[in-house]
C-alpha cells in the first residue's frame, strides 16, 4: 500500500525530534498504523539553518501554506505554535480535505471550537494529544480509556517550568528570582516566562482536559488563574512545617450545577501523590466513578517525548485514512450534538480549605479576636500557628488552615479580619487540595 505522505510545519525541536521518531522507528510505525509514513515537505523560517534531524529527501519551504496546499500532502502536522498564524494554517488545511495532526494547547484552547466544527464538516481530523503533558498519553486515557467513566474531577502538574520552581524553593530553600534565573539558563523557561510563571500555559491545558472529560465546550476564558510569582520561600516552610508542599496544580472538578476550572498555587498533603511530583515532571490525576482516582506521569515537554505523542496522532490519522471516518473518535470525545454547555462556577462557589498567612501586632487576645471572627462565618481552624517576633517590638506571623469552606464566605469573613488595627500588610491565602477520593 502507498505511503501517507505528510506536510511538517515547523522544524523546531519538537520538530526535529517528530522527523527523528519517524525516522527511527519507522518499521514499527508502519506495522502498527498499517502503512508507511513519509515525511515530503516542511516548512522553517530559515531554511539554512543547521537542524537536529536528518532532512534527506524533504522538501523545504519557507512559506507554511505551501506545504498545507501543497498536492502530495495527505495529513499536515503544525509544530510552530502560537493562535494566530497556526489557526488559519490549520482551517487551511481542513478546507483542503487534510488531516491535522497539531501539538499546540493554545490553538485548541483558543480556536478548538471553531476549529473541530469546521473538520467535523469537512469529514477530516484534527489530533492533539501532544497539546497537554507532553509525552503522556492523558487525552486518549480520559477520552477511550475511561470513556465508561462519569468523570468526578482531574488534578494535574502541567507546567514543567512552575514545578522545577517550586521543587528547588522547597528542597534547596532557595527563592522565586534566584530559582527562575537557572530555570531561563538551563531552558526551562522563556526570556519572558510569563506564560508558564502566570499559569496560562497551564490554564490553556486545563481547558482541554476539562472539556474532554466533562463533554463542554473548550472555554478557556473562564478559567480562574493564578501564577507562582507571589508565593515565597516563606510560604514554602510553612506549608511544610503543616506537612503539605506547594504545588502549581491545574483543577477541574464537578460541583452542584457547574464544574470548577481553576490554576493556582495549592498546599498539597506531603504524602500525597501529587506531592512528590519533583523538577519538570507532569502528572495529572483521573477520578471517574467506576474506576476511581487514576494517575498519569512522564515527561511533559522534550523533543523526544512530545514527539511521541505526535507520532502516535499520526499513527491513528493513517488508521483512519483506511476506516470508515464517521465513526471515528469524537475529536473531544461526545458526540458533537451531546456537547453540554455545564457552568462554570465563579470562584466564591468553590469550596475547599484554605492556608492564610498574616502579620499581627504582638499582643495579647489577638489569636482569640481572629478565631472568634472566623467562627461568625461558621468557619473551622484546623490548624494554626504563630510564630514568635524576632525582636521586642516585631509584630508577629500567624499561619492557619481552615477546614473546607465556601470561597465567598472566607472572603467576607477574610475582610472583616484585615480591617481591624492589629492586622499589618494584608492578608494572604493559598487553597488546599485533598485528592483520596
């Protein structure tokens, strides 16, 4: 049987590490998808630039449209990021009739709506495992494996530049600055990091799984994020001292009449899985009410391990090429006329506990007043701690975990404490996620 052939839209690394699987092992991509897969054309800013891929027998284009309309191209791969410039690339190519294999969370986050309406009207596909966690296989896990699942909630370290951060603040003691500052020279972060520090590369992943696992439209506007700036080498020691760590988590979680979509900062029980996550690792976390909590773990960026999950996206386009595409997998895995438009919670419904950390004046009755405030909002201390003044006059630090409550009645109750006399610089918090059940 003839070769699929393919279009290479950007040869970057996970470019250059796509070309070198499919190079490599092309024996077992063909015994698996049930022909051979040849890699005809590919585009590049610079097309003498040196690449880390063998590119004998690839023609190379500096304009990406030609390789998306381009005669000999049957599926096309866009590897170059960004919403812009990617999304008409791609709605070029399903317009075409061609198949899309993409790695790029922000063009589905962002266009993913638009975008599969206009495949499913064209009868192609468009893969995206390679979008969330690098090279774990999470999105086919929730949308075939556990697609007898009514999924409960997911929980993930989805940002391997947050938590490399966050590892180093808690094992080394080191700060934010100083830990970003290696974090930039070894790779992991951009001159500009504000996508992976700020959370929104996570948020744009957390919208995919979110709408994947509970059948919703993609809707990464109303996510709620938060990034890691903020949180201090003192925050660190004192989650620890409670026994939880900190951990840059993505969340999605079904509640009452809506589902929670949330990226922020978390204390995370010492113990717990999600805990011992360490350096530029993934992991995400799967309850459905069959199976119950699941977990996934890998590497979630590299060359290599993204690439693994865009080889296999082409693998299942050529299986598709020679089955019946309507009864494919949905591309977010319901039907597309049993897509529920579910709420999205705002942050005052969420319930969960919460870390606050203060500082007070150093006198006597003020742990009372602070208590007693809290119980007025019928909310329960599970544990506090205030730690002595280094000097006669310091005022003091007092850190505490509530129990679950109701986001908005913590805030209220939260106001009420920071306008009395003895609270100094405002208050802060950070949630608290459990995730045995």
């Amino acid at each position: 049987m003839e070769s699929v052939k393919i279009g290479l839209l950007g040869l970057g690394t996970v470019g250059a590490g796509t070309v070198n699987v499919l190079k490599r092992n092309a024996e077992e991509i063909e015994r698996r998808a049930g022909r051979s897969v040849e890699i005809v054309c590919a585009s590049a800013r610079d097309l003498n630039k040196p690449r880390a891929c063998d590119l004998d027998g690839v023609r190379l284009v500096a304009d990406p449209f030609e390789v998306v309309t381009a005669n000999d191209v049957e599926v096309v791969v866009e590897l170059i990021g960004g919403a812009s410039l990617s999304r008409e690339l791609v709605l070029k190519a399903i317009e075409q009739g061609k198949h899309v294999v993409t790695a790029n969370k922000a063009l589905i986050a962002l266009h993913g709506n638009e975008i599969f309406a206009a495949a499913q009207d064209r009868g192609v596909d468009v893969a995206f495992e390679a979008a969330v966690a690098g090279g774990i296989p999470i999105i086919k896990a929730i949308r075939e494996g556990l697609a007898g699942n009514r999924i409960e909630w997911l929980a993930g370290i989805i940002n391997g530049t947050g938590n490399f951060i966050l590892t180093e603040m808690q094992s080394e003691g080191r700060s934010f600055a100083d830990v970003l500052a290696e974090a930039q020279a070894l790779g992991y972060a951009e001159a500009d990091p504000t996508f992976d520090v700020e959370g929104i590369d996570a948020a744009h992943k957390l919208t995919i799984l979110a709408s994947i696992a509970f059948g919703m439209p993609l809707r990464f506007a109303d996510v709620e994020t938060q990034g890691i700036s903020a949180v201090t080498q003192e925050d660190v020691q004192y989650a620890e001292e409670l026994g939880y760590r900190i951990k840059h988590l993505g969340i999605a979680k079904r509640q009452g009449r809506g589902v929670e979509l949330r990226v922020q900062p978390v204390l995370v029980p010492e113990q717990a899985l999600l805990a011992n996550v360490n350096g530029v690792m993934n992991a995400v976390m799967v309850h459905g009410d069959a199976v119950g909590s699941t977990a996934y773990y890998g590497a979630g960026a590299g060359a290599e391990a993204t690439a693994s999950a865009v080889v296999a996206d082409i693998v299942d386009v050529v299986r598709l090429l020679t089955a019946d595409p309507g009864h494919k997998v949905p591309h977010l895995g319901f039907q597309p006329h049993a897509i529920n438009d579910l709420e999205v919670l705002p942050p005052s419904e969420i319930v969960c506990g919460h870390y606050i950390r203060m500082r007070v004046a150093d006198e006597s009755g003020v742990l009372a007043k602070i208590s007693g405030l809290l119980a007025e909002s019928d909310i329960n201390i599970d544990a506090i701690q205030q730690k002595e003044p280094e000097g006669p006059e310091d005022d003091v630090t007092v850190v505490m975990l509530t129990d679950e409550v109701r986001e908005g009645d913590l805030a209220e109750a939260l106001s009420r404490i920071e306008s009395q006399s003895f609270v100094r610089n405002g208050i802060k918090r950070m949630r608290v996620a459990h995730f045995d059940h």
